[in-house]
C-alpha cells in the first residue's frame, strides 16, 4: 500500500513537472492502475474466503447452541422456523423390563417382569416363602 502511495505521489510530481514525457507519465499511471487492479482482486478473494469462514463460524456455532440447550427447557426458546417441536412425552415405561429383588428376610435374589408383578397377589419368597413386600399387607 506505501509503495502504491509512493507512485502516487512520484506521478502527481511528474504531471507537475513540464519536462516530463508523456509516454512515461502514462506508462507510470498504467503501472499503478495495474496495482491497483491486482490489489482489489486480492481483496475480492480475501473477502471471499472470509465469509465462508463466517458462515461457517455461524453454522458451527448454531449447533453448538442446539448441543447446549437441547436440555434446558425454556419455553421462550422455541425454534422460530415454526418446526414445531412434538411436545415430550412422558417416557414409556418398558414393561418387560426385567427388575432384581431382594427378598428382605433372606436376600434371596428374586427376578421379576415388570409386567408380571401383581402386589395384589402378594408375591412370596421362592427361597423362604415370605412376603416379598411384606409393607403392602
Ligand atoms: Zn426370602
């Protein structure tokens, strides 16, 4: 950029000078229009490539901000694109999960199906034939 000013200035004095060739004066102007044109290209190219790097900041950073807030329920923080989110469900309870218990007079471990379980029935202990909820009676 200096050197560009510099030539500026060398052809502002040689337009003031009447001994200067024309054919120089004008070969010095192209010189510098020259640069000139290099030097917007540049900046063209660098422009360019800065703002694909931005929206690709932007892009990074949006999910970044979906990563975060994907748990923190704020109602005020509705996607605003009108993707309406389905409203969560309550989880489903997998009923053929199989739980482990203990029986709390022997510890005999007892494996039950969720779905089989029937506190009505008050299971018993296969080991030693108490209650296995003994709180329910
Ligand atoms: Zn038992």
């Amino acid at each position: 950029m200096d050197d560009m000013k510099a030539r500026a200035e060398k052809l502002r004095a040689m337009c003031g000078d009447p001994s200067t060739d024309p054919r120089e004066l004008l070969g010095a102007a192209f010189e510098l229009l020259g640069q000139l044109s290099a030097r917007l290209d540049e900046q063209a190219a660098e422009a360019k490539e800065t703002r694909a790097f931005v929206e690709q900041i932007d892009e990074d950073l949006a999910d970044l901000e979906d990563a975060f807030f994907e748990d923190a329920e704020d109602p005020e923080d509705k996607e605003p694109d009108g993707a309406a989110e389905e409203p969560e469900e309550p989880e489903e309870f997998d009923e053929t999960e199989l739980i482990r218990y203990a029986c709390p007079h022997c510890g005999k471990e007892t494996v039950f199906r969720v779905e089989s379980i029937d506190l009505e029935d008050a299971p018993r202990c296969a080991g030693c034939g108490e209650l296995l909820f003994p709180g329910l009676e």
